[in-house]
C-alpha cells in the first residue's frame, strides 16, 4: 500500500474530529471564534513539532522561494474561509448533511490542480471521484418531500466552502513541492508550520476588528480550543505531507471516507438520525474510496 494512503486515512480521522470538537465549540464560541481555535493554538505547537523533527534527525531546514509564500498565503486564507462557511453551515442542517454539502471538494481540487500545476487524472481515478460524488449529492439532498431536489443556500455555502477547501489543498501541495530540500514530512511540517502561524494571526486581526469580545473567550476555553488545535495540526500534517506525495484530488477523493466517521459521530455523539436516501448515498461514496485504493495499489 502506498505511504499517502495510510496517512489520508489518519488525516481524514483527524479532520472529524476536530470538525465534531468545533461544532460544541459553536455554542460557547462565534463562527469565528470557533474558526479561530483551529489555528492559534496548532501555530506553536506546528512549530516546535518542526523543530524538534530538525533537532531530531540534525536536518537543517528547507529553502523558501517566493512562491512558496504566494502558495501558503493563498491556500491559508481560503482554508480560513472555507472553515469559517462549514461552521456556519452546522447551524444550517445536521451534522452529517453539512459536512456533506462540502464534499464537492475532490472534483473542484482536481479542476484546480489542473490548471495550477499542471496534473492530471486517470479514467478509473476520474471514475472513483464522480462515484462518491454522487454518493455525497444524495447526502446532500434537503429532507422533505416539498424541497427534494431544490438547492437551498445551505447546498451553495456548501459548494463555495468546498471549493476553497479545494483551492487550499492545490495550494499547500503548490508549496510544499515548493520546497527543495528535505523528505515528504518535513517539507509538510515547514509548510504548516508557516500557514499555521499566518492564518492565526490574519484570524485574530479579523476579530480584533469585528468581534474583540470573542479573543478573550477563546483564550479562556483553551482546554477546548487547545484540543481543537492539537488536533488540526496533525490532521493538517497529514493532508500536507499526503499532498506531497500524491496528486491532491487523489488525497481529497480518498479523504471522503470521512463522511463514514462523521456519520458515526452524527448516530453516536450527536444523536441524530439517517434516512435510507442518506445511508445510501454513504455506501456510494464508499464504493468510490474502494475504486481510488484499488486503482492507487
């Protein structure tokens, strides 16, 4: 099995759960504020992983050419955009549903990829994209039989987030490729490392401007938030270094197994129910994380 893929699985894992731990976040917290602990707290301790991962190995560190800030500042303001939106859209529809109206992502990231850098799909990788895109689109369809098929605002937020998502993954492998020097993890670590530290201080400058109130409040939950940041980084490591060794649709089509986790995070933690229309589309978009492994191996 290829390294990229063990590490999109945990990277996937991660991202659930910091998505379930933000979503109680949104009651103590502004959209915002809950946006913001996934990047104040991960800074430092992004940094302090990559240097201890120097000190360790007695590597020294990367050069950084000038696109490789073009691509970290991009990829990190769309990511803080896109969070932002999915948090808002967790007020808009059930835990699974929401996360799911962002899944579009993978068909937006290879658009994106193609154009920016230059890479390219397989028919069966194309395939296995579109399958679990359709699997996602059933999720995602509104309940009720008045609105069945009729897109609502929550279905566009969730395709605007979900191509940001898309952009900030194209970018961040941009960057990390960037980097002369160094193995898949640490070129990942630097470029979290940097992204990290210029989201948080771009988010606390926002609310610094809109909601003031809001950085104090972050700070005095910081036993939630601090755990919201531990686990951002990890997952942000792992999407990173999987965007270094893979085509980034490849990691992002993978990474909607998630949808599995948030599920079980939807039934168990939050207690909220599936229709047969919902469970069906996750055997879909299953069915195409099992035809992208295949086709990877």
């Amino acid at each position: 099995m290829d390294l990229w893929i063990p590490i999109t699985l945990a990277a996937a894992f991660c991202q659930n759960l910091r998505s379930a731990l933000q979503k109680q976040l949104k009651g103590q917290l502004s959209t915002w504020g809950a946006t913001a602990s996934r990047f104040v707290f991960a800074a430092p301790l992004a940094v302090l992983f990559t240097w201890g991962l120097v000190q360790a190995r007695g590597d020294s560190l990367p050069i950084t050419p000038g696109v490789f800030y073009l691509y970290s500042a991009i990829g990190g303001l769309c990511q803080i955009v896109a969070t932002g939106l999915l948090i808002h859209l967790f007020s808009r529809a059930n835990f699974s549903a929401a996360t799911a109206f962002t899944k579009t992502e993978p068909v937006q990231t290879a658009l994106f990829g193609i154009i920016l850098l230059g890479d390219h799909l397989s028919p069966l990788m194309t395939l296995a994209i579109m399958i679990s895109l359709a699997g996602v689109m059933l999720i995602s369809i509104p309940k009720g039989a008045a609105s069945k098929w009729k897109p609502d605002s929550a279905l566009w937020i969730g395709i605007l987030s979900g191509g940001l998502f898309g952009l900030s993954a194209v970018a961040f492998r941009g960057a990390s490729l960037s980097l002369s020097d160094g193995d898949a993890l640490l070129r990942a670590a630097v470029t979290v490392s940097y992204v990290t530290f210029f989201q948080a201080g771009a988010v606390l400058f926002w609310m610094w401007l809109r909601e003031p109130g809001q950085i104090m409040k972050l700070f005095k939950a910081w036993r939630m938030t601090g755990l919201v940041g531990l686990v951002g980084l990890l997952g942000s490591l792992g999407w990173v270094t999987a965007f270094t060794l893979q085509n980034a649709a490849y990691v992002r089509a993978l990474g909607q197994i998630d949808i599995v986790f948030t599920v079980g995070a939807s039934l168990l933690v939050f207690k909220e129910t599936l229709t047969v229309r919902e469970i069906t589309g996750i055997m879909l978009v299953t069915l195409g994380v099992i035809v992208l492994v295949l086709a990877a191996g």
